[in-house]
C-alpha cells in the first residue's frame, strides 16, 4: 500500500501563496466558530432545543439561495459589481452585530442567516474558475 504525503513544497518556497493558505485557514476557523456561537446564542437565550434546531433550518435557506441562485446572478452581472457587493456585504454583517449588541436585541431572528449570505457573496464565480 503506498503511502500518501502532501507536497508542502509551495507553503516553504511562496511566501504570497503562505499568506494565502494561512488566510484562509483563519477564515475557515473563524465561519465554524461563529456556527457555533450562533446555536450557542440560540440556546442561551431560549434555553430550546428546538430553537437550536430551528436555527440550523434557518441558515439552510440562504445556503440553499446562495448555492442555486447566486452564481446565475454573479454570471449576470459585471464581475467588479458583483466583487464589490460582496465586499459590502462582508463589511456590513459585524456592523450589524455590532449594531445588535448596542441595542440589546434580544431576538435570536436576525442572527443566523448572515454567515451563510455573506459566505457565498465572498467568493462570486469561485467554482467557474476550475472549468
């Protein structure tokens, strides 16, 4: 059985291409913990299960919306429109928690889809680049 070793040559030689992969390791990290956080809020708050549940229901939407309908809508319109949306988007979702936190919204309904939208407004047409 031969054995399968990742070549890390790239991460050694490119610093760029380090910084890259690093980036989006922290990224990575910091969208499962904010998951995470949103079902704990949920809990804390209701102290329901069902409420946990229902949170999961509800991030599927936009992940559902994002995966069907935003490549379709990325591919209409001008790629710098669509990148710049998502910058504003990406920007605009801790200034709603923030805003949130302020104001001591005690709700749990505006909280959980926003990592998912914000998520896939991130990368338009990121799937189209391996074809």
């Amino acid at each position: 059985m031969a054995r399968v070793v990742i070549d890390i040559t790239p991460l050694r030689r490119h610093r760029d291409f380090r910084r890259l992969w690093a980036g989006q390791v922290v990224s990575g990290v910091g969208s499962q913990l904010t998951l995470v956080a949103v079902s704990y809020q949920a809990y804390a708050l209701t102290h329901s299960t069902l409420v946990v549940g229902l949170t999961g229901l509800v991030q599927l939407v936009p992940l559902l919306g994002g995966a069907l309908l935003g490549g379709t809508l990325a591919d209409a319109q001008a790629r710098a429109k669509a990148v710049r949306a998502a910058r504003e988007g990406a920007l605009a979702d801790p200034e709603g928690r923030g805003l949130e936190a302020t104001l001591a919204v005690h709700g749990i309904a505006p909280l959980p889809p926003r990592p998912k939208v914000i998520q896939f407004m991130r990368r338009p047409g990121a799937k189209r680049k391996a074809a």
